[in-house]
C-alpha cells in the first residue's frame, strides 16, 4: 500500500513542473518561484510518504 503523501507529493511536483513552464513561456518570475516552490514541497511529501511506507513495511515484517 502506498501512502498518500507519496501520490500527493507526485502530484505537487507536477503542477509545480507545468507552473515553472508557464511562468517561463510568459516571462512571469513570480509563476516560476511559484512552479519551482510547488515542486520542492512535492519532493519532501513524497520523501515523507516513502518514510512513512518504510517504517509501515518494517513494522509488518
């Protein structure tokens, strides 16, 4: 079972991703921080999910 933070933080790095595209397409700064912001905070959901999926796993075993 995966944890939702992993999905959610995929998710965020993706919009994140596409946000930097665009504020690059139209010359925005501020989209682009924003894109770039989005896909650091996706990075450590998605870190926090794997741990968490860690630590689920080795309690099982």
């Amino acid at each position: 079972m995966v944890d939702h933070n992993r999905i959610d933080g995929a998710a965020k790095q993706v919009k994140g991703n596409i946000k930097e595209a665009v504020g690059k397409v139209t010359g925005n700064d501020r989209t682009v921080a924003e894109g770039k912001a989005d896909q650091a905070a996706g990075k450590v959901q998605s870190k926090v999910g794997e741990a968490k999926d860690k630590v689920r796993d080795a309690v099982k075993r």
